[in-house]
C-alpha cells in the first residue's frame, strides 16, 4: 500500500471516529434535553406549595385560570365538560345524588370519572368535590346524621364537636369527597330565620368555641404554620368552610337573605369573632353570604372580603359564593349576569357556585378580563389561592377516591358518637310540677305507657332539614337510624306494654290508665328561607296532642325543633318539658336520659322567648324577659338498673 492511500485510509478511520463521537455526543444532548423538559415543578412534591404554584400559574392561559374559578353541579357536569372548560370543581346541591340510595361506591364512580376529566386537560390538574355535609355526610343512605348544631351548643362540648368533625370527615372521604360546605358559624339573633338550627348559638363565644369542628374536619394546624394559612391533613380529611360571611344571623326579622342593619363595632362583636378563630385553625375556605350588611350585598363586598377578611385578617385560603350566589346581586336574580360577575370577581370572592350557567360565566369573565375591566392581577389572586389549597391536600398526588375508606359510612363507631352528642344536647326545661316531686327519670318498669304525637316515628322529622332532601323528608324509609319511638322500646322493661297512637284522643287516654304518657311534636323538616317562619307556635295537631295527653295524665312532652317555639300556653299542664332540637339518626340519646342511663346535662344555646313580639331578644337586652333564659337546663343523675313506678 503506497503512501497516499495509507494515509487516505488512516484519514478515514479518523473521521469515522469523530462521528460516532459526534452522534453519541448530540444523542446525550438530546437525552438531556428531554429530561430537562420532561422535569415539571408544579408536579414534584419535594418543591414547596409556593414554587408549585409559580410555576403552574405561568403555564395557564386565560381559559384555563377561569376555569379553576368554577364549580358547577354535577346534574350539569360530565367528564368531557370539566376536560372542556378546565373546571375546577363539581359539587352537589342539597339532595343532588348519583342514584336513589346511592351506595358509597357509586358516589366514588361518579368522582372518580370527573376527576379523569380534569386530569386529561393540558395541565392534568385535579378537580375536587364539594358538599352540603352540615351535619354529618347528610346527603348519602347510610350516612350517620349527628344533631344539627343547635343541639351542639346545647351540649357546651368543643371535644365532641371536634370528634364530629372527624366522623363527618372520614364519611364524607367514604363516598371519594373532598370538600363539606361546614361549618356554619352564623350567630343566629332571631329565631325567626329558617336556618337558625344551624347556628350553634345566639352567643359570639359559644359560637367560637364551637369552631372545634374545623380541625376534626382538617386536622390540627402544625404550630409552625402561619396564621392564615389553610391546612389539611390527609386522605382522611376534608376541606372545611366557615360560613355565610358575614352576618347571616342577623338579619331584620330573621328573614332568610335580607339585610342586616348593624354598625361595625357590632358586626365585629357579634358576627365576626368566629371567623378569627377559624382562622386561625387553618380553615380553608371561606363561604359568601346571601345576605347584606347595611344594603351592601355581601357578595359585592369588597371591603370585607378583601380589606378585612383577605389583607387585614390575612386569610391565605379561597373565598367561594354561595350557590348561585353572584345571580342574587341584582332582583330580579340573574338579570344583569355581566355585572354580576364584574362585582362578585372585583369583591375578591375567588371559586365561584355556578351550577349551570358556567358558559355564560366564562364568556363574561373572559370578556371582562380582556377590556381591562377585571385586572390579570385579580384572576391570578383567585387562581392560587386554589391551587395552594390544592397542593396542600395533595390531590395532585391523590387525585382519586381511595375505596379502602368505604367502610366508614355509618359506622357502629360513630352511631355511638352521634348518641353521645344527642343525650348531651338534650336541655330538660321543667321536671315535675315542683322541684320536690320530680318526673324524670322515668321509671323503666309500667304495666303501660303511651307514646303520642307526630315525630316519635319519624326518622326524616327527628333530623330535620339538609337530610337526604335538601329540605328534609318525612318517613323511615329514606335513613338509616332509630327513632324516638323505637329507642323508648328499647329501653323499658321487657314486661312493660308501650302503646303507640300519633294522634290520641282525650277518651283515649282517660280509658287506658296509662302509668304516664310520652308526647313528642314539633316542626316539620326545612330549610333556608322555606323556614323563615313570624310566629313560631308548634304546628298542629302538635298543641292538641298535649291537652289530650297531659290533660289526663302524668306527661313528658319531647319538642323536635330548630329553634325555640311558643310553649307557654301548655308549660303548666305538663309534668316534664325536653327540648330535643334536631337530634339526627340516633334516637336512642333520647331514651338515654329520659330513663336515667345518663344525667340531662344540656344547656340552652339560644334564649326561649315567651311571645314572638319580643323578638328579637337575646340574652344581655335591656328587655331581656325570657321563658327560659340562656344557659338554663336542669339536671337529674344517673339511675341504675331497672325501677317501678
């Protein structure tokens, strides 16, 4: 071989070297590059919540922040929408179920497929589910229903309050739910407004105490995290929402949604305290009232959701609307929907309930944005204060439903804790025609005793409103639980014969020698504004029950109620008067301490007024002249064993 061509074929070796070299080089690049490009920050959960959210943020275009600020019904909601729209959030409203009688599973399915809607979007981020679960997952078959929280002040026990919200939690978790419309922490000053049941108490304190229920619902805020900032624990809790800010409670006459007219230094005694203390727990949402303050819709506020609650209290979490909440601006609701949208974005409310008409919602907020009407500044406020409430829960790394929960639902565990909660909730407001001569408790062993009136046999009466229905049900065959009736059998001696009659005559009674009688009347179920009620006397054949019973013979008279009713006119001719409030599922709290099992230990959460013309009155009035004032409640001790009459 000459030289040239030794030196040609050396030359070539050479270059075949160098571009292996080369493409091994540029192959590597590349690898790296795709690396690099496949890392996403907002995905890693080693980075912090902030850096998460920076970064997503600044990957969202103007569609997809204002579909984060949505949450719609699920009756107008499908996989495909959510992925559509880059909704944030489906929810319920109250009685909204995938099935009748749903099972816990079915409700999961249901989630579960939303939420693989939401995680095919560009982004991949998760929706979450919300709830009316106000007092227990009241929504759902086989559900625990606890007392409404009337009956919780009644039973002055932020332990148990707290052991509530975690039952609720875990049930609520049991059907793939991330998100419970509670706690309302209204303070309810006249009980005229139909949703006073579900205010704890007409005292600011109580009602503060009472805000226990957010870190059972959330779990315990780490003592390292700042005030503000909201938390939650775990795949065994949910997102908390102190509700209606602000001032529900105390509206003129108590008429559902109306204006409240109060100066600051009230309002900031009276209704506001609670908030500071659910605040501080790590609640993570805050919920917009209907209501007014002073002719201000609550739901333009913005000096109260964003000057107070926002930059004065530093609320780091997400402010939502009520249910269609911004179409209630304007009267008629929903005729000037543009405007609507402009005042309740430019209050600061941050998630917005609109069930059905999201598109509409969209199309607006779009435009509002892009005519500079509604700053980007805004919309990304809005945006990461759900995201961050996002990242917390860990839904981006949980998105779906974890079906080992499922054995929750209506456990035995919290059927126990719900009875617990109605026997403390009972207040015993008379006992015996004199202190010396005491009724209760009642003697287990009678040859015979009647039990009369509408709600002894009625699961849907004994729970109220916001069960199964949004407005309640009347029946057994919707819950599962034990009512009054049934828990009284329980409890007497086996020998001893219970007749039940709803609705006895005053023959009836004389004719039978009944040892005493057990009359259990009060209000039907409701809720919000159906509830809204100017005289407040028990419904009929209520007052004719007790003439015919306590007429004849010795008698326990049980009211069912959400609120204080006019019972002057009968106190005297009964032996022994209970208020039972709302009690929910577990009857049997109530035969707990009508026969001596446990003590009456309950106080009276809000004042019982003689005659609806002094309403409102609440307790430190200067006309302050009550039945029963706040905080009264007789108690009896504990009985063993069985005893005759």
């Amino acid at each position: 071989m000459d030289n040239e061509v030794l030196i040609a074929y050396k030359g070539g070796k050479e270059m075949t070297k160098i571009s292996i070299l080369l493409v091994w080089f540029w192959l590597l690049s590349g690898w790296t590059g795709l690396l690099d490009a496949e890392y996403i920050k907002y995905k890693d959960p080693k980075q912090s919540i902030d850096s998460r959210v920076d970064d997503l943020v600044n990957r969202m275009t103007l569609e997809e922040k204002i579909g984060q600020m949505l949450q719609i019904e699920r009756k107008y909601a499908s996989a495909d929408l959510v992925k559509k729209y880059f909704i944030g959030s489906v929810m319920s409203e109250g009685g909204s179920i995938p099935a009748p009688q749903a099972s816990a599973e079915t409700w999961i399915n249901m989630v579960n497929e939303f939420q693989k809607g939401a995680l095919s979007t560009r982004l991949g981020i998760p929706m979450f589910y919300g709830i009316d679960a106000v007092h227990g997952h009241n929504t759902v078959y086989k559900a625990t229903i606890f007392p409404h929280n009337i009956g919780l002040g009644a039973t002055r026990d932020p332990e148990l309050v707290k052991r509530i919200g975690a039952a609720t939690a875990l049930e609520v978790r049991a059907t793939g739910i991330q998100y419970a419309y509670a706690p309302c922490i209204a303070v309810c000053r006249d009980p005229r407004w139909g949703r006073c049941y579900e205010s704890y108490s007409e005292d600011p304190k109580l009602v503060q105490a009472m805000t226990e229920i957010i870190p059972g619902l959330q779990g315990d805020i780490p003592h390292n995290l700042p005030k503000g900032v909201p938390f939650i624990a775990g795949k065994e809790k949910v997102l908390a929402s102190a509700k209606h800010y602000v001032g529900d409670g105390g509206t003129i006459n108590g008429i559902d949604e109306n204006n409240t007219v109060i100066d600051r230094d009230e309002l900031m005694k009276i209704h506001m305290p609670a908030y500071f203390n659910s605040i501080s727990k790590g609640v993570a949402t805050v919920m917009v009232s209907y209501s007014s303050w002073n002719g201000v819709k609550m739901h333009t506020n913005h000096e109260l959701i964003t000057g107070f609650l926002k930059n004065t209290l530093h609320f780091k979490g997400f402010v939502i609307s009520d249910f269609e909440g911004i179409d209630r601006i304007t009267s008629p609701p929903h005729s000037n929907f543009t405007y609507s949208v402009e005042a309740g974005v430019s209050a600061g409310i941050d998630m917005f309930m609109n069930p059905k008409f999201y598109i509409e919602f969209i199309d607006d907020l779009t435009m509002l944005v892009k005519k500079k009407f509604i700053p980007m500044s805004r919309i990304d406020d809005a945006v990461r204060r759900i995201l961050w409430v996002k990242f917390m829960m860990g839904i981006f790394e949980n998105p779906f439903a974890d079906f080992s929960l499922v054995r929750y639902l209506g456990i035995q565990e919290h059927r126990q804790l719900a009875r617990e909660a109605v026997r403390k909730s009972m207040v015993l407001l008379k006992n015996g025609q004199s202190a010396a001569n005491p009724l209760l408790p009642l003697p287990k062993k009678a040859p015979k005793i009647l039990v009369a009136g509408s709600h002894a046999d009625n699961l849907g009466y004994q729970c109220g409103g916001w069960t199964i229905e949004w407005q309640g049900f009347s029946g057994n065959n919707l819950l599962k639980g034990t009512t009054i009736l049934t828990a009284l059998k329980n409890t007497v001696d086996p020998e001893t014969k219970v007749v039940y009659k709803e609705n006895p005559d005053a023959e009836f009674v004389k004719s039978n020698g009944f040892s005493y009688g057990i009359v259990v009347v009060g209000e039907r179920p409701y809720a919000e504004m159906h509830g809204d009620n100017m005289n407040l006397t028990i419904p009929d054949p209520g007052p004719e029950m007790i003439r015919n019973v306590c007429g004849v013979t010795k008698c326990v008279v049980i009211v069912i109620s959400g609120r204080p009713l006019v019972i002057e006119p009968y106190v005297g001719m009964i032996d022994a008067l209970v208020a039972a409030w709302l009690p929910g599922s577990e009857g049997q709290g109530v035969a707990d301490v009508l026969y001596g099992d446990y003590a009456f230990t309950g106080k009276l959460p809000r004042t019982w007024f003689k005659y609806v013309d002094q309403l409102p009155m609440n307790v430190g009035d200067h006309h302050y002249d009550p039945l029963f004032p706040f905080g009264f409640g007789l108690s009896t001790k504990p009985t063993k064993g069985f005893y005759s009459a």
